[in-house]
C-alpha cells in the first residue's frame, strides 16, 4: 500500500523536449535522457496520499484558506522573473488572450513597494534595476493602486526606464504563493463550472467557497438573459472566493449598466460576453450561485472516494458514484462503513446507503481546538504530535491580528487572535510557535516526526470527517483539482522527498546501499552503523564535516576510511567485496587502455549505444526505479548458500555475458565502431555508418607504458 500511495505522489512526470545541443545519434527524435524531468500538471495525481507516520503527505503546512488577504505582498511570498515573456512557468495560462489591455498586474512605479521589491534598484544599471531571478519578500508590504483590489495575482508587468531618454523596457514576473493544502472535504460547498466556447458538455465541481478557485462571472447585466455572464476579473485569468465573487458582482468595477448584477446561477457559454474570455472561463473554472455537497464512497478495503452532487447538474466524471478515483483515509479504530453490515454503525444510523459493494455517505465536518486549558500550554513534542494544521508566520498578518503571550526563551510560545484580550483564551485560531528541535531521523531516540530545523508555527485545530459513529481525520492535498498547476505539484514533490529524507530509516538505507556501490556488497551491521551515525550527524572518525544530517563527505567519508573497506586481511576472503558493474568495467578498459577518438571524432563526446542489449547497462536508462539490478540479488552457488547477496551479479546472464566478451572483443581488435558491426557486437554511436569508419580505438603499449614509467621515475 505504501509503495502504491508514493507511486501516486511522482504522478505527472515526462521527460523534457529534446535540445539541439545533447550529443545524440538520432537528433531531435532523441529522447532527453539527460535533463531532469518536467511535469505535466494535468496529469498528476490530485487526490489525498498517506504518509509513513500516522498522518498524511501535506500535513504540518498551513491551509490555503487561512492565508492572510493579500497574501502576495506578505512575507514569504515569492516572484519568479520570466524576462519578457508573460507566459507563466508555474500556472496555467490562456495566451490567447494576451493581447487584451490590463491581462496582468503592473504596479506602480513611482508608489507601489512592491514595484520597488522587484525593481531592486542598482544605478549602475541602464534600466535603473537589477531584476533578481528570485525575490522573496521580507517584510509585508502596503497595497496601492490596483494592488488593493486583488488577492492572487498571477502575473506582473514590471515597466521600466524612460521612453525619452530610450531606456524604457517591460519584464514580467510570476508570483508564486507559498506552499498550502486543502482539506479534502468540507461543508457549504457552491458549484463551479467549466464550459468551453461553443460546446455543450461541462464539468462541474463543488468547490470550498472559502478558497479561490473559480472566476467572477456574474449574470443581470443582460435583462433579456439571465445566463448570459459577464467577468468582472482584475486580470487575466483571474480565480477568487465565492465572497469575493459576490462582492464584485454587488459592486462591479467593470461593465456596470445599473442593472442588478450577481453570481450567476448557471451560464451558457455559447452565450456569454465576450469579455468572459479574458477572464478566463472557457479554459477555467467559474463561480455559481448553486450549492452542492460532497459524499462519500467507502468501498470494501476502507479506501473512498469523493462523490460532488450539484444541485440540478452533472458533476466531472472524476468526482461521480463509481468514479474509481479512490484514496485511503485513516479510519479511527480501523472502522469504517461496510455494504455486508448494511452500511451502518449498530445505531441505525442512517448516514449511509447501500451501493453495490459499498456504502454511500453523507459527511459531517467537525472543526475543534486540540487543546482549550490555557493554565497548561503543551510541550513542543506534544504540539508537533497533536497538530497536523500549520500556520504561516503571524508576523505576517495585519498587526493587531495576534498577540503574542510568551517570549522568546519559552519552549513554546502562544499567538493567540485578537490584540486586545488580557486573558489568554486557547481556541481553533491560536497559533503555537515551536523552535527548532531534534529529528525522527536525525535523532532515532525522537518522536518527532516533523522537520524543525527553523521555527514552525501550528493552528490549535483538527478537522474530522464522521459518518455517524465513523470518523477519520479530514485529509490534505497540495493538488487543487479545479486547476492542477506544476506549482502545487512541485511543493507536493518537495514534501514528498523532505518526508522520505527526514524518515529514520533513511540514514541506515543511505548507508547500506552506498557501501554495496563503493565497498563491499555484504556490510557488517558495525560499517552500516557507522555510516549512518556519519549521515545522521555530519561526523567521521571524530572528524567533523558540516556537522549537519544528511552530509554526504562525512558519509562517503566513512564508506571509504572504514576498516572493512580497507583490511587486506579482508581481501583473502573470496566472497568479500562488490562486483564491478559491466558498464563501469567497459569505462575502466577504454580509460586504462588508452581510448583516442579517431580524427574527426574527438569534437564530440564518447557515445556508447545499444548497452542496454549488450550488457543490461545504458547510462541514463535505468528500466525502472529499482535500479538496474536487485539489490538483494543472490546467484546460486556459494553465495547464496552463505545467505549473502552480490546484486551485480544479476547482470550476469549468459545473454549479457556473451555480449560483454563480443563487445570487448570487438572494441580491442576494430575500435570503437557503429553497433552493426563485428555481428552486432560493437558498443560504438549509430551516428557513423560503415564498419571502416572507426570512432576511436585503444592505443596502450607495453613500451609506451615502460616509457611512462621511466619518465615518471626520472622525475
């Protein structure tokens, strides 16, 4: 299950286009084995994925519906520079629509701080600015302008220089919010829909109205149709809360003929203002005044599936009855609705119904404080185990916004909402701020199981699912599934890796597999200790390196200076040691034997082609995850009657043997040639045609050598 639930969360990865200068037989058709993957948003994976612990992979990060308003111009918020293209990187785009006056934010140059941030003024700059690739923000800023109006900008049109004196210029950057979940399920929901120019089919979801995630459309400027919108965005692709939307039809900034105005109810896109475009709705989703709820479908082995009921539509396919989209949630007691007990919990509940093999639920949402007894603040172990709800800074709310009850030597200091209170009151709004402490992986001793490594900030609630007597904790996702963007995708990635890194078992698992690589294939329990205590600390032989977890000079350190990696007592033994891989014994032979490309060839770098079917070894081509060969791998014979491994054996078929000695054969008596040659045997580029167009060849002599040596004992 674990395997599967981290399958889920590398979702949506390819490799990225081919580029002209990768040496490549083939050119463009190539594919790029060399760059690190990109991802395709809409193909991720957006549902709720479990963690190693007890809890989720988005747990400890704060809600994106507790973000403070205007969150691009708090601290932490980041810009991404684009140079001259308004093209995000991070978020979906409708470049059809660029042309379109006001598609993005421009802050003011004289007025806006945030212009000033970008800016990042340098006077010996012809531009007057330096444009940083990155700027975060230290400190909130102050609104002005158009700035005020909105919340989530996307992207932000920096103009510069003066047009008399020819200096003038545009870049763009795109602002990127800090990283935030969703809680998988919630209550008062309103419906959002999705209609494409001039079709018939759409998709509707129901979406939390407290996060933004749909365009103001609003219907009543048309007396004569009541579906047919009209946008009232700020920006190009503008997404805002269902709040939001209200206000801006109530009190429309744009398109305002006295007529009544409000969120539409439904709309037709066949009929709608052509400014809807440039709000984005034929390529996204936009707010309706329509309720819905979100159901669930438990099914036999305790997985679910979210099932959206718009009032009087259809909902997308990925979120109806039978959808297949099902994900684990962590059922209190390991209880949960079953069809062979009716779908009910003994109380004659009637939360549930009978679908086939599974059971069909209505959800309550139950939001609480963790802990209320003010007289008694919680350790930061029991805040780090308890809480699974982050805040960002409270420094970066409006002042007065909380107040802060401890100073900074505490163990753990409370922010509680509101300034004004003499009485601290601990409720869902109060914040913990923990210092930073030891790790699971860093200390094994540790019940932590959160990265501190920098003060963290904790919301004192917990939200629960329950169907009747069931519950389970309300699940998080990076993944906002009305618009996947390679943002979200990227921090779910981030988390997924910080998880995977700070696990306790990942210093030993580190240390085992480096020692099978560098060392020997069968480690002492003693050497796999000790490298992992050089991984888990930073210290070698008493020899302090960075001092940090997760080093990996102190680590290789100790791979290498270890008593077992360099006893010769040791080599006598014929089963100590680690077996060369075949790709790396073809490498060792060309460099030990002298390899020169052949004229015309030593422009270009040595490619080696087809090793993959040679000797089951082709850099950069690993035919899965797990390597090219089992790390466990045991051959018959004297080793695996030992219970010892020599995973490197596993290329050891008589298929990959057979074409290891071929190709050795052919490199040492023709060179370096096309893999056609020598019956197919070559390990030469496929970029050379004909067998007498040697790419290179070994060039070692025993008189070179001892003429080598000669000189070398001169010196």
């Amino acid at each position: 299950d674990n395997i599967m639930e981290f399958a889920r969360a590398w979702t949506g990865f390819n490799r990225q286009a081919f580029r002209g200068n990768l040496e490549a037989s083939n050119g463009q058709f190539t594919a790029n084995e060399v760059d690190p993957m990109r991802i395709i948003a809409t193909s991720r994976d957006v549902w709720p994925k479990m963690d190693l612990y007890d809890g989720y992979l988005g747990d400890r990060y704060p809600l994106c519906e507790d973000l403070p308003e205007s969150s691009f111009l708090r601290v932490g918020a980041t810009y991404v520079y684009l140079g001259g293209s308004k093209t995000p990187l991070l978020q979906r785009h409708a470049s059809y629509y660029d042309n379109r006056d006001h598609q993005v934010l421009e802050p003011d140059a004289a007025h806006s701080e945030l212009y000033a941030e970008l800016c990042a003024a340098d006077p010996s700059s012809a531009t007057g600015c330096s444009f940083p690739s990155e700027v975060v923000l230290e400190r909130n800023l102050a609104c002005h302008g158009e700035e005020c109006a909105v919340d989530n900008p996307r992207v932000l049109k920096v103009v510069y220089g003066s047009v008399e004196d020819g200096t003038d210029g545009v870049v763009y950057y795109e602002y990127k919010r800090v990283p935030c979940v969703q809680l998988a399920f919630f209550e008062g929901g309103k419906t959002i829909s999705y209609q494409p120019w001039h079709s018939t089919n759409r998709a509707n979801m129901c979406a939390n109205p407290r996060l933004a995630v749909g365009a103001p459309l609003c219907c009543g400027y048309y007396s004569s149709d009541a579906q047919r919108a009209t946008a009232q965005c700020e920006f190009q692709d503008e997404l805002v809360t269902y709040a939001e939307a209200q206000a801006r039809c109530a009190a429309p900034p744009n398109f305002d003929n006295g007529n009544a105005q409000q969120v539409c109810e439904s709309f037709n896109s066949r009929q709608m203002s052509d400014n809807v475009g440039f709000c984005g709705a034929p390529s996204q989703f936009g707010w309706t005044s329509s309720d819905c709820v979100v159901r669930l479908q438990v099914h036999a082995s305790g997985e679910v599936n979210a099932v959206h009921e718009p009032q009087g539509e259809d909902a997308d396919t990925e979120w109806t009855l039978d959808s297949g989209s099902t994900f684990r949630v962590r059922w209190a007691g390991n209880s949960f609705p079953r069809a062979k007990d009716g779908c009910s919990d003994g109380d004659d509940d009637s939360s549930c119904e009978v679908h086939g093999d599974t059971c069909v639920c209505a959800l309550a949402i139950e939001t609480a404080p963790v802990f209320t007894d003010a007289s008694d603040v919680p350790t930061a172990d029991e805040v780090v185990s308890q809480l699974f709800i982050a805040s960002v800074n409270p420094t970066a709310f409006d002042e007065g916004t909380f107040k802060l009850w401890a100073d900074e030597s505490a163990d753990v200091r409370v922010w509680t909402a509101g300034g004004d209170d003499d009485t601290m009151t601990l409720d869902e709004q109060t914040v913990f701020e923990i210092p930073p402490h030891a790790l699971y992986g860093a200390d094994p001793t540790s019940s932590s199981v959160a990265n501190a490594t920098v003060p963290r900030y904790f919301v004192n609630k917990v939200s629960i699912a329950r169907i009747g007597g069931f519950e389970f904790r309300n699940p998080v996702t990076f993944m906002d599934a009305a618009e996947e963007s390679i943002r979200d995708a990227e921090y779910e990635t981030e988390a997924n890796l910080e998880h995977i890194f700070w696990h306790k078992n990942t210093a030993p698992f580190i240390a085992y597999r480096l020692i099978q690589r560098f060392s020997t294939s069968n480690p002492s329990p003693r050497y796999v200790r000790a490298v992992a205590e050089a991984f888990r600390t930073g210290v070698c032989n008493d020899h302090t390196y960075s001092g940090e977890y997760g080093d990996l000079g102190a680590t290789i350190a100790c791979v290498l200076l270890d008593s077992e990696a360099r006893s010769t007592t040791l080599d006598l033994d014929p089963i100590h040691g680690v077996m060369r891989e075949p790709l790396l014994k073809v490498l060792h032979l060309m460099r030990a034997m002298d390899y020169v490309p052949a004229g015309g060839h030593d422009v270009r770098e040595i490619e080696l082609r087809q090793m993959t079917d040679r000797i089951g070894m082709q850099a950069h081509d690993y035919p899965s995850v797990f390597n090219f060969y089992q790390w466990n791998f045991a051959p018959n014979g004297l080793i695996a009657d030992a219970g010892l491994v020599a995973p490197e054996a596993g290329l050891g078929n008589t298929p990959l043997m057979l074409g290891f000695l071929n190709g050795v054969r052919s490199l040492v008596s023709n060179g370096l040639l096309h893999p056609n040659c020598d019956d197919k045997s070559a390990f030469g580029s496929r970029r050379y045609w004909g067998c007498s167009n040697k790419q290179g060849e070994l060039t070692w002599s025993a008189a070179a050598a001892d003429v080598d040596a000669a000189d070398a004992a001169a010196v």
